[in-house]
C-alpha cells in the first residue's frame, strides 16, 4: 500500500476512509475537529450569556431559554469541548511519544470517538426538541421536575458519549502499559504520556460513578423510579455527591493533559530538560489521588455538618502542594534555559499567571467558612473559569499550535497566532477577573437577570465587553486555520527542535508510525540523539513486515444504532412508537457487537519489500 | 500471508491465552476494566445503603427476603466459578473438548442463576406488590441486583456466543484469549455477588 | 489654615472611604462589609487565605519575570545549548514544605470557625424561625410564636437566631451576603444555620441554588431591629386580625374579591400555617412586591393581572380566575392597608 496513493482519493473514498478508520492520528485530528466545532457552538451560547447579564433587568433571552443557555454552555464545554480535544491530543500524540506502532485496542478507541460524536450530536438536537435546563450539575429534584425531554438528552447524551470517553481511557491505560517501545521505561515517558496514563486512570474510575448517578437520573424520569422523589422515601443528596465524586475528577482528567502539554513546552521552548521530572510525576499522582478525596467541598453548605466540611476543606487546601511543585518546576525549566517564546509559547507562558489566579482562588474555596460565601456566586464561575480557560483552553491553544504541524504538515501562522492570542488572553482576564468581585459583592451564580443599583452593573458590563474580545480572539485564530491551510508552507519534520520520539517520525507520519521501533536511551530520547550527533534514532529490530489491525465500519453502525436507541428511550413515555426505535437501535447496536464478535478480524501485514521502497 | 494462529502441537505454549500481544492486552484491558466496574458497583452499593431503610410504607426487606432461595443462588453462582477454573485449566492443557463442557457446566449455572433470580423477582411483585415504583427502597433494590443480574445475562451472552462459533474451529491462539477474558470477567460477577448476598441479603435480614 | 486642611484630610478620606464602598458593592447585600457574625467569619478567613495567597502569587509573579527577561534567547544564540539540569533536590524539598507550612496556617483557623459556624448549643434557649425555600419565595415560621411571614424576616439585632431551613420543591440555597453565609434548602431534611445581625438595617438575601426559571427573582430581605423593636413586632404580629374589616369601600370590595377569587386558597392573613402561597400579614409593611419590584399599586395590580411577566414560572400563574383591572385595583387597596405593625422597615433603614 503506497502513501501516495491516499492523495488522489475521490470525497467518497476518503468520507470512507475516516468513517472506517482505526488510526489513532486520524482519530485525533475528528476528534479535535469535532470538539472545535463544539467549543464554538458552547462559545456562542456562552455570548448569549453574557449579552443578557450586559446589563440590569435585560430581556435579550427568557428565563427559560436561559437556563437552557447555561446547562448547555456547561455541559457542551465540558464533555463535548474540552475533553474530545484533549483525547485528540491524546491519540495524535502518545503512540507516537512512547515508540508504538498503534494503541492497545484500535476498534474500541473508534467506537469511543463515534459514541463521543454522536453523544454530542444527540445533546445538541436537544436545541430543535426543547433543551435542558437544570444546569450541568443537573440536581435533583429540578432536573426530575423539569418538564419536556431537555433533560432526558442531556442523559441519553452523556451516557453515549461517557461510554465512549470510557473506552478511550481503558484504550489508554493498555496502550502505555503493553505497548512501549524498547527502552521507554516509564521513568523516560515524555510528561504528556505520563498525565495521559494518570488521566486515564482518572476516566476509569470517576466515570462510572456518574454513569450511575445518569441512570438513577434516567430511571427517575423514565421508568418512574423513586431515588430522588422524597415522597416515596428517596434522597437528592445523593445525586449530589455521585456527580461530585465523578466531576471534582473530572475536573482533573481536563487540566493534567494540560499540564502535560506545558510540560512539552516548557522543556522544548527553553530548549532544556524538564526540571524536576520525578517530581512532576510524583505530583501528577498526588493531584489524581487527592481529587478522589475531595469530592464534598463542592457540597459544604448542603449541610452534611462540620466534622464532614473540616474533612474536606483540609483535603482540598492539600491539593495546593503539589500543584505548586508543578509551577515551581515550570518556573526552573525557564530559569537558565534559552527562551523562544513562539505562540505555542506564549499561550504557555500566559497560563502560568492565570492559572496561578485561578489555583489560589481553588484553595481559598476550600476553606470551607469562607466557601459559605463563595458557595454558587461568580466567584465560583471566575474561579473555574481561571481554571478552565486560564489552564485547559490556554493548553488546548497551546497544543495546537505545538502539534499542528504534526496533525497536518503546516505550522501555524505566528503573527495571527499572537494577535489571536493577544485579544483571547485580555479579553479572558478583562471577563473573570471582575467576576470574583461580582460573587463577593452579592451576585449568585445562574442569575438570568441582575436587579438595577446593587452595584452590579459595572462589573457585568465589563465582563461582556470581555467576551467579545475572547470571541474576536477565536475568530482569529479560525482565520489562521484557514490561511494557514491556504499559504501556509510545508512544516519541516522537527520544526521546534523537539526533543520527544513524535518529532522523529518522517513528515507525514506513515500509518504504522515507525518502520522500526526506536531504542530509547533516556528522557528525551531524541534530544539525546541529537546531543550525540546521530540525528536518527536507533532502531530496537531489524526491518520486518508490520502488523496492523483492519478499519471497520461497525463502530461507526454500532454507535448509530445506541444513537437511535437513545431517542427512543426519550421518547418511550410519551410515544409507544418510539419503542420502535428503541428496541431497533439497540438490535443494530447489539448486531453489530455479535458481528464483530463472531467474524475473525486477523488485521494485516504490510510487507518488508514494501517498507524497504519508501523514502525517508 | 495471514498469521498463523493455530496451536503448534509439537510447541505447546504454557498458556495459549497469552501469546499473542492481541492476548496480553486484552487480558489487561479486562482487569482494568474491572476497575472501572468496581466502581460502578461501589456507586449502586452506596446508593442502596443510603436508600434500604425508605420503605415509604410499603414493604421492607425483612419481610420479603427469605434465605433460601438466595442460597441456592450463591451456590450456583459460586460453582459456576469453580467450573470456569476448571475450564480454564483445561484451556491450558489444550483440551478443547473439555474445556468446553466445563465451559458448558458454567453456563448451566448461570442459567440457573438467572432463572432463580427471574423467580425471586416474580415473587416479590406479585406475593408482596413490592416493585421498582413501591418505594426508593425498591428501586434501589431492583437496580443493585438487577445491575448485577444484568451483567449475568451479558456475561451468558457471551459465553454462549464464544462456545458456539468455536464449536468447529477448536481452540487456537486467537479465540484463548476471549475465553480466558470472559473466565475473568465471570469471577468478578461472582465476587458482586457475594457482596449483594452479604449486604443486600444478610444484613437486610438482620436490621 | 488649619481648619481648611483638616476639610481636605476629612473630604479625602470620605472620599477614599465611599470609593473603597463602591468597590465593595451595594452596602446592604455585599459579602464585603460583613454586618453579622457568619458573615464576619467568612470574611476572616478570607482575608487571611487573600494575603498568604497574593503572597504567593508575587513570589511566583517574581522568578517568572526575572526568568523571562534573564533567560530569553538573544540574536546569536540559536545555537546556544543551555545546561540540562535535572532537579534540585533542595529546591523541590523548599518548594513542597513552605505550601505545606501555609496550607496549615490556613487550615487550621478554617477548621476552629467551621465547628464554631456549626455550634447549636444554644439553641433551645434561642429564636428559632423554620425557613422553607418555595418556588420562588420564602417562608419564615416563628416557633412557639405562631408568627408566619413571607419574604421579609425580622430578627433582633445582637442576637442569634437559629434558622432551620428545607425545602418544599427542589434545592434552594439561603443567603444573606451581609449578615452571613448561605445554607442549603433540601427537600429531604431540615439545615440548621444561626445567623447574628451587629447593626440594624434591611438586607437582601438571595436564593443561591438554581431552583428554575425565575431563580434570579427569589430575593427576600432580613430586617434586623433592636430587640425592643422586635418585642414590639412581635406583638403586633399576633394581634393582627385576620378578619378586620377595611375602612374604605375599594379595601372593602378587595377583602370580597380576596375571598371571592380564591386567593384565600393559597394565601393567609395571620398566623394560620397555609403555606401554599406566602403569607400576607402585615403586606402594607413589605418591603417589596414579589420580592423584587418597589411596594406600589401600580406594581402590585400589574402582578395580580399578570404574574407570570413579572416572574416566570411561579404557581401563581393560572390558579385563580381571571381578574379585570378594576377588581386586581381592589384587591391591592385591599392588601397595602393590611398595615398590623408599627416597625416599619422604612423605619430601619433603606434597601
């Protein structure tokens, strides 16, 4: 199979080609290009929000629409946003920066993206059918109480795309586990290979608890069930802490690949040595173990008494410690390196400020008296938007810079990357940073409407004026995807003197990654080459044909059919009809497990003599 | 050229399961995935100790458990456990027929399971009137144990499916593996369950 | 001379004092000037976790700018390769234990004020009002009082006043910035949160729990009066006649409509414990309509003609028959002369 060749596809071939694919780059790049098509529409709605709170009594939205405004916002960002970009990440990067051919398990990390795609699909239909509108959190007893089916999307949606994202952890875990190459211990993995590992862990143990809470969720609107309706005995709270025990996590599986990331760019931009690796790993676990541990503080006025909230706002004001270790260690990479600071950069050195705001804010929540005031205003939202944007969306940004030229041959433009930079990093401050006030000075959070001389006026309408910058800054950065693609010319192989295994793999990437699995000799595996002169990496075997697993198109069906079998299950209580879907969808989606259970799939070779054809 | 998955008899491998690196990771993969489960069932635990004493007036688990019946549960579910270990040792000693009539055996027991746990519910609805609506006691009840009974049927499926398309195709070092896996995802059923039986059961009998 | 400078130094500081208030938001709702013992907890803590924490960020704000204008690579050195250092031992040891040292410093007086916010010692021997959190409105019940009010809640000043809060729908959350930090409304059990006001005054309390729609419009207030006051209100509160007819014809008429239309359904006048809709004792004395819009006729016809503009997603909204604009006109004439007590809230201050 030669590379050229994919060049001269027709459209069909390569829709094809993408519906079947089993390549995790290729899995990468739908995955961040679905999660950007999400981040915008969640950007869209996140100007709704802000237009309306311009300024006091406004009525640019209903109450209504509002609050479906928010509960979108959060949860588009959240599941449909962030994190599908980060797994794209995940998946475009790790192979490649711990020396494998391909991940553990190809045909699950497909399903995952399509479960994903689809969850995200069937949440947005929710827009044209009535949308949610109990916010993310979704508590109970509003969210049993809201009336239409908003809030059935919003579990039939997480649901689909919390399998997913479930698969792709465990897909993961394996991969980093069975799949190294020769001499990539984990002490020498790259820092982003390493908070992938912690992160997928972290999927693997928070996601369930909130696949529970979902069907709790599910059963109490659509089976009649009794958890959360107090009449018949049952209990809110618990909702309250399933979620909590999934999303304080959560909130980590968003911001470790993001540390990850500054991690690469820190050590490659002062072109030296992460400083304190060991530490930085050490730090990684404490953070995932610790956020198991702190659920509650998300719940200190929910009234589970004092012995409880003293617990967990300890718990939480500990979390401090290793996330300073990891700033420290950023601070000393940059001390008597060679700094260059290109946008890639410079979205990495914007973060460390931001998100020092932002994790200084954390631990002032965590004690819990003063939370009894923080608890639900605008602090809160600044506060995690210090944490959400300030680390994760600067990451994302990051990244993508970082790896474009990985993904797609080109390396971004660097003057519409730094005015793009520019607007998004004063719009971002220009937006929170006046929030935190807002909270103290008496303005709850998911407030529709503020009420004239409270002395929130100023403050709301600097916040929207700073949303429009964010918004210009988004804009930029899209017209530069597209000069970039346009003009842009063809990136070198290395193209920022990079010192991990994924800038040693020829420009494009060849499918099976490596013709020959490297020798890794340390951290920084191709640093080191470098160092000694060699400029290649060593190979660990000699030239042998390679085995790769087959595309298929039964994720893709499999997934369609728990798509449609999710509305049905929208549907089922007020249509007997949909039971046709619900029961078809789930034949489709079950068929599609028993075909690919019963047929053998044996993947294939790709031969030696033709490995031994392509040039370098 | 396609690979050659075929056992070798002249070079048996002491664990045809894990030969393959398509074995091995599956094999992991299991295990952390069990992880995951593990916490799902922690999640519905804590759910139904939360919820086990709102009966809401209706019925309350001392009046409706009875022992026996999930004894005789417990057992099945138990040796079926056993009799997959045996299949799995015969798996290793690459004795395809008998691994599959131990294989058969476990699947029987689990039937059985299965049949009395569609009994034990039948009894509940309709000699108590103690459904998933009665009470958050109940529908935390029903989704605890039927979670678990849920898993039983996938876990049947399964079985059922790999027994019969290898019926012909005897053992060789492609399908070891998903017998080897669905062995382990079978214990981690039966350890659910001693958990279900030890909380749900015996300490709704008590308190 | 000197009496001219002594008008400067006073006009500045008034100055600096008023700008430092505008800062620090509306006087009677921010967090920021805390006027009750909650609130004054809350703001300790945070002041103390403010300064370790912009302590920290400086030390932070400090090596990473020296770092950046130190370390940036100059023309010539593209080729430059710096030293690849490892760690440093003593430094990572430095940086982990001064965090740990301030976290504890932080943690320790959160924990003391954390049990101290929780202590219900005193309780039985104190005010104990039942908060329940409605669709959008409040609900205070004075135990052994019986006293119900709406919207409005009246406590004695230097005082604590054990509030026991739930809910009758879904999840609010009772907050008054001023006077203390907020506590949870379940459905499922009952939160017991004092509060202590230092200074008379009206302040506003907000829902903080997105409770639906008109979760924005939830607003209550807490008027804190001396405690002769409070004995006073008190007393007027429980002499209030339910069935006291008005002096004029308009009143008289809206009592009948009152009656007639079915709001007396939902809503008291007096102490009976109908809790359906809020209470209207003493509604002339309220301090808003709806709990957000000024206490005038022309308001409170417009919500009796049509609820639902004003707060989306209220009960209220198409449970009584229709009313013509004549007949809500007497209705309100009739509830703003429910005038039962002396302390007024105008009598305490703005709002």
């Amino acid at each position: 199979m030669s590379l050229a060749s994919a060049q001269k596809k027709g459209f069909g071939a390569i829709l094809w080609d993408y519906l079947t694919t089993v390549d995790h780059k290729k899995i990468g790049v739908m995955y961040i290009a679905a999660g950007a098509f999400f981040f915008i529409l969640g950007g869209i709605e996140s100007l709704v929000i802000r237009v309306q709170l311009m300024v006091p009594e406004n009525d640019f939205v209903s109450a209504g629409l509002y609050n479906e405004m928010i509960t979108m916002h959060g949860t588009t960002m959240i599941f449909f946003a962030a994190m599908p970009i980060l797994l794209g990440f995940m998946n475009v990067a790790v192979p490649l920066q711990i020396g494998a051919r391909d991940v553990a398990f190809p045909f699950l990390n497909a399903l995952g993206f399509w479960l994903f795609l689809f969850g995200g699909i069937l949440l947005n239909l929710s827009w044209i059918f009535g949308a949610p509108d109990a916010g993310w959190t979704a508590y109970p007893p509003l969210s049993t109480q809201s009336p239409g089916h908003g809030t059935d999307f919003y579990v039939m949606a997480l649901q689909l795309s919390g399998a997913g994202t479930l698969m792709g952890g465990i897909n993961f875990i394996v991969t980093i586990v069975t799949m190294r190459a020769p001499g990539m211990t984990y002490m020498r993995m790259p820092l982003f290979s390493w908070t992938t590992f912690v992160t997928s862990i972290l999927i693997l143990f928070a996601f369930p608890a909130f696949t529970v809470a979902l069907f709790l969720l599910m059963f109490d609107r659509m089976f009649d069930s009794a958890f959360f309706d107090i009449a018949l005995g049952g209990n809110a709270v618990i909702w309250q802490h399933l979620f909590w025990i999934f999303a304080h996590p959560e909130v980590y599986i968003l911001i470790l690949p993001a540390f990850g990331i500054f991690s690469e760019i820190f050590s490659v931009f002062s072109k030296k040595r992460l400083f304190g690796y060991t530490s930085m790993v050490f730090a990684t676990f404490l953070i995932a173990f610790l956020g198991f541990m702190v659920w509650a503080h998300h719940m200190f006025t929910v009234g589970l008494g004092s012995v409880a909230n003293a617990i967990f706002a300890v718990g939480t004001m500990a979390i401090a410690v290793p996330t300073g270790i990891k700033i420290f260690n950023w601070l000393a990479t940059m001390w008597g390196g060679s700094i260059r600071i290109s946008t890639a950069m410079l979205w990495a050195l914007a973060f460390i400020p931001s998100f020092t705001i932002g994790g200084m804010t954390g631990v002032m929540l965590g004690a819990a008296t003063a939370d009894y005031q923080y608890h639900d205003t605008y602090f809160v939202v600044a506060h995690f938007h210090y944490v959400l944007v300030g680390g994760v969306v600067f990451g994302i940004m990051a990244g993508l810079h970082y790896w474009w030229p990985l993904m797609f041959r080109r390396v971004l433009n660097e003057t519409l990357g730094k005015l793009a930079f520019w607007l998004f990093f004063i719009g971002f401050h220009l937006t929170f940073f006046i929030q935190h006030f807002l909270g103290l000075m008496g303005m709850p959070r998911r407030y529709w409407v503020f009420l004239e001389d409270q002395g929130l006026d100023l403050g709301n309408l600097v916040s929207t004026i700073g949303a429009f910058f964010m918004a210009a800054g988004a804009i930029v950065f899209v017209i530069n995807i597209i000069y970039t693609a346009v003009k842009g010319e063809k990136a070198p192989q290395d193209p920022w003197n990079g010192r991990t295994l994924e800038w040693a793999v020829p420009s494009p990437t060849p499918f099976y990654n490596f013709k020959q699995l490297p020798l890794v000799r340390g951290l920084d595996p191709l640093w080191i080459e470098k160092m000694e002169g060699n400029g290649k990496l060593t190979a660990a075997e000699p030239l042998n044909d390679i085995h790769m697993p087959n595309g298929s198109i039964i994720p893709f069906v499999m997934t369609v059919g728990f798509f449609i079998a999710s509305l049905g299950f929208i549907y089922q209580y007020e249509y007997p009809i949909a039971y046709l879907a619900l029961y078809g969808g789930m034949a489709i989606g079950i068929g599609g497990m028993i075909v690919r259970s019963l047929k053998d799939d044996h993947g294939y070779y790709v031969r030696k003599e033709e490995l031994e054809g392509e040039v370098e | 050229m396609s690979h050659d998955y075929s056992l070798n008899p002249e070079k048996l491998h002491e664990d045809p399961a894990k030969v393959t690196h398509e074995g091995k990771n599956k094999f992991i993969g299991l295990w952390v995935f069990l992880g995951g489960e593990t916490v799902l069932f922690a999640s519905l635990f804590a759910t139904y100790l939360a919820l086990k004493n709102s009966t809401a007036g209706g019925p309350s688990s001392q009046e409706i458990f009875g022992l026996e019946l999930v004894f005789i549960m417990t057992m099945l579910l138990l040796t079926s456990s056993l009799t997959s270990v045996y299949a799995i040792y015969h798996m290793k000693n690459h004795n395809f027929r008998k691994m599959q009539l131990w294989f058969g055996i476990t699947a029987f027991l689990g039937l059985g399971f299965l049949a009395c746990e569609i009994y034990e519910f039948a009894h509940y609805i309709t000699d108590y009137g103690f459904t998933f609506r009665s009470s958050a006691f109940g529908s935390a009840f029903y989704t605890l144990v039927g979670f678990h009974g849920g898993h039983v049927i996938v876990g049947m499926s399964w079985l059922i499916a790999l027994m019969v398309r290898n019926a012909k195709r005897g053992l060789n070092l492609y399908n070891a593996p998903k017998y080897n896996t669905f062995a382990l995802y079978w214990h981690f059923i039966d350890v659910v369950w001693v958990f279900i039986f030890t909380v749900v059961y015996l300490m709704g009998m008590v308190s | 001379m000197k009496s001219r400078m002594g008008k400067v130094k006073l006009f500045l500081l008034f100055g600096i004092t008023s700008l430092v208030l505008a800062a620090c938001g509306k006087e009677n709702l921010t967090s920021l000037d805390p006027k009750g013992y909650g609130a004054e907890s809350s703001f300790n803590i945070m002041m103390l976790s403010l300064i370790i924490m912009i302590g920290v960020f400086l030390v932070v704000i400090v090596i990473y700018t020296l770092a950046l204008i130190r370390f940036r690579q100059k023309k010539g050195q593209e080729n430059y390769i710096p030293k690849q250092v490892e760690g440093n031992h003593k430094l990572e040891v430095l940086w982990t234990s001064i965090p740990i040292l301030l976290v504890l410093i932080l943690a320790i007086p959160t924990v003391i004020s954390v049990f101290d916010l929780a202590d219900e010692t005193d309780a039985s021997s104190s005010i104990n009002i039942d908060v329940t959190g409605n669709q959008y409105w409040w609900n205070f019940d004075y135990t052994g009082e019986e006293i119900q009010t709406s919207q409005d809640l009246y406590i004695p000043v230097g005082e604590k006043v054990y509030l026991h809060v739930k809910s009758s729908d879904v999840v609010h959350s009772f907050w008054v910035p001023t006077i203390s930090g907020k506590i949870d409304a379940n459905p499922e059990n009952t939160n017991t949160m004092y509060i202590e006001a230092y200074e008379e005054g009206v302040y506003w309390g907000k829902c903080a729990e997105l409770c639906g729609p008109s979760h924005s419009l939830m607003d209550f207030k807490v008027i804190a009066v001396s405690p002769e006051k409070y004995e006073q209100w008190v007393a007027d509160m429980q002499n209030a006649d339910p069935e006291e007819v008005p002096a004029e014809a308009v009143a008289q008429e809206g009592k009948e409509l009152f009656e007639s239309k079915s709001c007396i359904a939902c809503h008291a006048i007096g102490s009976s414990p109908n809790a359906v809709g809020p209470n209207l004792t003493n509604y002339a004395n309220r301090t808003t309509v709806a709990g957000i819009k000024d206490v005038t006729k022309e308001n409170l016809v417009e919500w009796l003609l049509d609820p639902e503009s004003i707060k989306p997603g209220n009960l209220m909204t198409g449970n009584y028959p229709e009313l013509t604009e004549d007949e809500a006109n007497s209705i309100a004439e009739y509830l703003l002369q429910l005038d039962h007590s002396e302390v007024t809230p105008q009598s305490i201050g703005e709002w």
